[in-house]
C-alpha cells in the first residue's frame, strides 16, 4: 500500500512541478527601453496606451521632449520613437499630457494635456500617428472644467465622451464632444451631495451604452462608481465605505469584463489599508477580490488597475510592495485566485508600475514604469522603461471602438495582424462583406442574419477570435 501510494505522491509531485515550470516558462518580462537614454525622450510615462491601425502602440507622457511631454509609439518589436514633443507653455496646443490616447474610428489618436492652451486649463487633442497635431478644445476652467487627465473615449453614437477633473467653479465636469471639437458639459460635480461627487478620474462606456466612471473621495469620504447616461443623468453605483470593509479612493482604469461585471482596484483601504483589487455588477455589488498590506511581498497599492486577459482572468500591477518594495504583476481571477507573476522591479528592471498594462492583439502585455531604467536624463530613481510582458497567449482580433455594438449594415473595425490575404470574416458564424486596409487593420460590415457572439478572422496564418463580444442591436 505504502509503495502505490508512494510511486502516486512523486508522480502527482512529478506533474505539478512539471505544470509549475511550463507556467514559469510562459511568463517573460523584458524591457523593452530604458527612457531617457536619448535627449528628447519621453520621461515618466503615465496614461493608456492604444493600439492604432499600424499595429503599433501610442502613449504620452508629461515630460520629456522639449521639456512639456510627448507623444510616443512603440513597435511590438520593441522600438520607441517620440510621435511629438510639446514645445512649450503658452503654445496655444496644450502641455504635460498624463491621458495617454485612445483610438478613433477615423484612425486618429485622441488624448488631453493639463495645462497650456488658449486659457492655460488644458486642451483635447487628436493625432496622426505620424505627428499632426490638432487642438480640438481649450478648457476655459468654466462649465467645462479644466485639468483633463483622461483620453475621452468614442461612443457608439460616434461623439466623444470623457471627463475634465477640476474647473474653476466646479469640482470637474463629464462632456461630450463631437468629432469637430464641439464640446458640451453633460454633468458638473460641485461636491454636492457630499464629496464623493467631486474629481472624476475614470469614464469608459459600458455594454448596455451608457457610461461607467469613478471618483476618488475627498475630505475623509471613500469615492464612489458612477454611471451616467448620454443625456447627463447620474447615478451613483457604489460609494466605498472604506477600511476594514473595503477599498477607499478608486484609481487607474475601470474596465467591463467579459461577464458583464466592472474590475477596478483601489489605493487604499480594504483590511490590509493598502488598497484592493474589486468586482462590481451592474447593480453595484461590490466584492473585494484581494487586499493588499503596507510593503507586501504580494504587492501593495494597486494604482494602476487591471486589464482583462484573453484567458478570462485580470492583469494589473502594484506601485509598492514586493520584493523590492518596488511593485509586481499580478494576475487576479473573478473568484478572488491572486498570484504574483512578476516580482524582480528594480533600478534596472523598473520601478512603480502605475499604468494600465494592454494587451496587444499579438497576444503579449505591454506596459511602463514610472521610474526606474538605465537612462541617464532623469536625476535620482531613472526616468521609467517600457516593458513586456508574455504569458503565452496567442494572437486575437479587437474592435474600433472596443465596446462595439451595430446593426445590420454597419462597417466597424478590426484590429490584429497578419491580415493580408485573409480569406473570410464573420459575425457569429454569418459571413461578412471585408476590405483588408492594411496588414493590421481591416474593415467589416455587419451582415444580414448576424447575432450577438464573437468576430473571427480567417488569415492565412489560422484563424483569429475576438477579445470581446460583438453585439448586434436593432
């Protein structure tokens, strides 16, 4: 008996191991470029990143350049280049970008800066992806508000929806803007009912069309998660209670998730003090799906939010914590499963991740650090790298925009790679018309019959599925 149970244990043993190695194997982290190596370079990246129809990735950061921040590109090969360094305040085009960039149906890259413009609030802006730069709005610190620090998002109505966080008058705005720059405040927050209405730092469009954001509290309050319809009626979802039953001052990005719920993390509270990673439903339940405690090996202070992976599961990083107590990755599963994928930030590596990972449709995360790096313009911890980030996952199509929704008739988007000679798209199975525009972006027109499911792409290379589900409306 002791011998079968003997040879069971070392082969079960045997299997895990091997199992722990495979998973091990699959996880990659490498840096990609170390900013401030070269004069000009990007400084301390922080905002979005968005993959443009080149397949290439867009981002910005608040410094660097000639001194007011860039806009930058980065190849899945590893290549950064400088899009646009701001020139200068009073410029008129805007200065110190921390939005990072959204894309638009047109093509075009769409972000905000904190400062400059005509009346020195700020600006929203949208660029080629070789460098044209146009001001679509000039805050006035009025009605609209000021200090934008998120990229509006596109509707599916085509308009522009985003978020200013402060104002003169008020405590931030949520807008609409047209695709000419004719910007209308859909709602002003004046710290009224109380001062979880005030700072709006998050707005995505969720899949029943209206609008999802967060504020972060002020004055002892905990913040809140808000929908608010493209009329400008507001609701609050959630208002965080705080420590120890939950999570206080909501950061990063929130996101919709696959199964209908909204992820999003935390910089405080939670029963370790340290922030949380959570899941909301539609109606505002929230569960606390990890907490996190000061200098925590499993990382500390989630800043940056997590973004969902083609396997299901939610990709994030901490700005604390670790080995290093300089941050981790992490994956955190829907029933609360967190494991630390990568754990060796240092001066070198990077130190303090603090923006949203993406997922490119090549499969692989990408992301930057804060600090950290060998270049050498920046004083002290480095000026921050871009990373990536492998788990092993394969190639998959996305939308323009990611939530899409449409009729029967409707053109839309598609993103990925290795499209030249593709041989069939379809919706749920129905095949669609398609026009192959480029190697990594093609055209698709929703077809008669189609229902709501995913959108494949037959390539030569084999056959790609979409990351989110596309639904087809009325």
């Amino acid at each position: 008996m002791w011998k079968m149970q003997s040879c069971n244990f070392f082969a079960l043993l045997a299997f895990v191991l091997a199992a722990m190695s495979a998973t091990t194997a699959a996880q990659t982290y490498t840096v990609l470029y170390d900013f401030g190596t070269n004069s000009g370079d990007p400084q301390s990246p922080q905002g979005h990143f968005a993959q443009a129809r080149d397949g290439n990735l867009y981002s910005t950061s608040p410094y660097g350049g000639n001194g007011y921040g860039t806009v930058f590109q980065l190849t899945p090969a590893g290549k950064m280049n400088v899009v646009l360094p701001f020139t200068s305040l009073n410029g008129g085009h805007g200065a110190y970008p921390v939005s990072g960039l959204t894309l638009g149906t047109d093509g075009n890259l769409y972000g905000t800066t904190i400062s400059d413009g005509t009346d020195d609030y700020g600006t929203v802006f949208k660029i080629t992806t070789s460098g044209k730069l146009t001001v679509l709005h000039n805050f006035t610190g009025a009605s609209d508000g000021s200090n934008a620090v998120i990229a509006p998002v596109q509707g599916t109505d085509g308009n522009f929806y985003g978020a200013a966080s402060n104002g003169v008058q008020y405590y931030g705005t949520i807008y609409k803007m047209t695709t000419a720059g004719v910007l209308t405040p859909l709602y002003k927050f004046t710290g009224s009912p109380d001062d979880n209405y005030r700072y709006p730092l998050s707005l995505i469009q969720g899949s029943d069309g209206n609008f999802y954001g967060i504020t972060p509290g002020s004055h002892g309050s905990s913040g809140m998660v808000f929908k608010i319809t493209s009329k400008g009626k507001i609701t609050p979802l959630h208002e965080f209670v705080g420590p120890p039953t939950e999570g206080q001052g909501p950061v990063g990005s929130l996101i919709q998730a696959s199964d209908g719920n909204f992820y999003g993390a935390t910089r405080g509270g939670g029963t370790g003090g340290y922030g949380t990673v959570y899941q909301m439903t539609p109606a505002g339940v929230v569960t606390i799906l990890h907490n996190s405690y000061e200098e925590d090996v499993l990382g500390s202070d989630p800043a940056s939010g997590p973004v969902q992976g083609t396997d299901g599961n939610f990709y994030g990083g901490t700005y604390n914590g670790g080995t290093h107590r300089a941050g981790v990755l992490y994956r955190v599963t829907s029933s609360g499963a967190y494991r630390v994928l990568y754990d060796d930030f240092t001066s070198t590596t990077g130190l303090y991740p603090d923006d949203p990972m993406i997922q490119h449709t090549n499969g692989t995360f990408y992301g930057d650090t804060n600090a950290g790096g060998t270049g050498t313009a920046c004083l002290g911890n480095g000026c921050g790298v871009l990373y990536s980030f492998s788990m092993g996952f394969g190639p998959f199509v996305s939308f323009v925009p990611s939530q899409s929704s449409g009729k029967v008739g409707k053109s839309i988007g598609i993103l990925g790679q290795g499209f030249t000679g593709t041989s069939a798209v379809s919706f749920n199975g129905t095949p669609a018309t398609f026009k192959v525009v480029a190697d990594t972006y093609l055209t698709a027109t929703v077809p008669t019959g189609a229902t709501t499911g995913s959108v494949t792409v037959t390539t030569p290379g084999g056959t790609l599925t979409s990351n989110k589900i596309f639904r087809v409306t009325n």
